[in-house]
C-alpha cells in the first residue's frame, strides 16, 4: 500500500514537471507565430530570454559567428543552445540598464539591427540541416536567388524555413540531406566561378 502511494505521487509529480513543460513550449510556439519569427518578418523587439543564440541566429539570418563577435563571447564560452538568459549570467553582463532583463537582449538587438544595417558574410564551412536557405546566403555572401535556382524551389515564402523542413514539406527529392548537399555543391560551385 506505501510503495503503491509512493509510486501515485512520483507519478503526479511527474505529470506536473511535464506538463508545466509542454504549456511553455505551447506558448512559445504561439510567440514564435504571432511575432513571426518562423517567417523572417520579427522585429528586433520580438527577442526573448528563453531563446537560444542559434533560434535567433536562424530566425533573423545573421550568422552566429558575428553575434558571438559582437557579444565577445570567447571561444571557449560559446554554446549556440543555451537560453540567452544562461548566457547573460555565464558571461556576467547583470541586467539591463533599460529594464528588468538580462543585458544580453540589448546586445542581441543592437547586433541584429547593426547587421541589418551593413551584412556582413563571416563564410561558411559546412551547411546544416538547421540553417535556412537566407542564413546561407547571408552567412556565405552567395545569393538567395542563386542558391534557390541552384535547387529548383521557389524562394517566396521559403527563405526562412530550416533545410529539414524545407526538404519535407517540398518533398525534395532525396528529402533533406540531400538538399543540404545539393546546397553545398551549390556554394562550392558559386566559390569557384569567381
């Protein structure tokens, strides 16, 4: 009878802890659509704590590498998938001064803003099936337009969505790993025309 009602609170307990995570990530999804984050069409504003550096790497196309330079994050610090809060407190940058958040969304913002303003392609060693075709091309310095002919998909509304999805959704043929090898050959293609 103990060990029954010992195993009926570790249960409950459980379904708590799981359930308190599945209405986060609800909410979160619902953020990321409402603020278009999945689309490319966010404002700066729409960044948030819980985020990771490589969520909002890939959500606004600016290459990780030029977000870890302009928040001189050393090498040896970086992880691309911890919560920017994690980040804000690993690098001990303390709140901002423009309210009661972790300085590094100030950071984030200005490095967005600034890249928007002047793109700046830092290369690109190996494509990945989270990247999406505008990381690329911003991140290589190669065009969308280009990348996208290379591959034979529409670019229009197809920009922002990471490789494995675009590959399922599109059912390009060979799925996913092989639009990301296709991409590859299309950047080394492009490299070596110039």
């Amino acid at each position: 009878m103990l060990l029954a009602a010992a195993l009926l609170v570790v249960g409950l307990v459980l379904t708590g802890y799981f359930g308190v995570r599945a209405v986060r990530s609800f909410r979160q999804v619902q953020y990321i659509r409402q603020q278009g984050l999945d689309r490319g069409s966010a404002s700066v504003d729409a960044v948030r704590a819980w985020m990771t550096l490589r969520f909002v790497s890939v959500a606004y196309a600016v290459p990780e590498e030029y977000l870890y330079s302009r928040l001189s994050i050393p090498f040896d610090r970086r992880n691309a998938n911890r919560p920017l809060s994690e980040l804000n407190t690993d690098n001990q940058l303390g709140p901002s001064p423009n309210g009661g958040y972790p300085l590094i969304l100030d950071r984030v913002k200005q490095a967005i803003s600034d890249y928007r303003a002047n793109p700046v392609a830092t290369g690109l060693r190996d494509v990945r099936p989270w990247m999406s075709v505008r990381y690329i091309a911003n991140t290589s310095g190669v065009p969308a337009e280009y990348l996208f002919e290379r591959i034979g998909l529409p670019l229009t509304g197809n920009d922002y969505k990471p490789l494995d999805m675009l590959g399922d959704e599109l059912h390009y043929q060979g799925g996913p790993p092989r639009l990301v090898a296709d991409l590859q050959r299309a950047l080394s293609d492009y490299s070596e025309s110039k």
